[in-house]
C-alpha cells in the first residue's frame, strides 16, 4: 500500500513518433511513477528510431524534489531509446515564468534537448525537424 496518495495528472498519445504528453500538476514521486508505468509500454513502441515528446501542462506542474529526481533518471534512460527532444508548453499553467525555470533544470539534468512553445503547431514542427536530424534527414 504506498504512503501517499498519487498527486497530478497524465494523459498520452503517440502521433507519428512524438508523444503527446498533457498533464495538470504538482506531482509527487507516486505520481511519476504511475505515470511511467503507463508510459513505458508507449516507449516500447518508440524506441529503435529517433522520436520526441512533446508536453503540455496545466495546473502547477511542480515536481517534487523525489519526483523531479525520479523524472530525470527516466528521462536519461529514455534518451538511451532515442528520445531526441521534447516540446515544452506551460502557458496555460498558474505560474509559466516559474515552470519554465523549474523545468530547465529538470531538462538540463537530463541531458535533454528542449524548447518552450506557445503553439502546438511550432513545437510539433520544431519536433519533426529534431527527429529529421537525428534520422540524419537533414
């Protein structure tokens, strides 16, 4: 039985080979983990040639320190998959400019290239180009 209740939201999709990733937070560590049950078998499907994620956030989306730390590990085995990129978008969050910072350092932690978008249509694009490079496309 865990201690604590999950806090947050995921929901996913894959497209192409971008993974849609829409979420309200905070989230503490049973959160994460959750969600990453649910997101390796997508992963799964993925992996062997480049893709991205792009990732739309609602809410507060805060990551507690266990979690945060939790979410870079991942990310750092995701990049081993061939994750190339992810699309950031927190303009519907309560506090972007904050999020923005928060999640840098996750990112940058990670080893992760990132962006922060205001469309949906520029991060897919900017994805699409990411995944094209590491395809050696362009």
């Amino acid at each position: 039985m865990d201690l604590f209740a999950g806090h947050g939201s995921v929901d996913l999709q894959i497209r192409d080979r971008i993974l849609y990733v829409e979420g309200s937070g905070p989230w503490n560590i049973e959160s994460v983990k959750k969600a990453g049950e649910t997101f390796n078998p997508l992963i799964s499907q993925l992996s062997g040639k480049p893709w991205a994620v792009l990732v739309v956030l609602h809410g507060d989306p805060i990551y507690v320190p266990a979690a945060a730390e939790y979410l870079i590990e991942a990310i750092k085995r995701e990049r081993e998959l061939g994750r190339v990129a992810t699309a950031i978008m927190v303009d519907k969050a309560n506090t972007p400019s904050f999020a923005k910072r928060h999640l840098s350092e996750i990112y940058k932690k990670a080893g992760c290239e990132f962006e922060f978008f205001s469309q949906q249509e520029e991060a897919t694009w900017w994805l699409v180009k990411q995944i094209s490079l590491a395809d050696g496309r362009l």
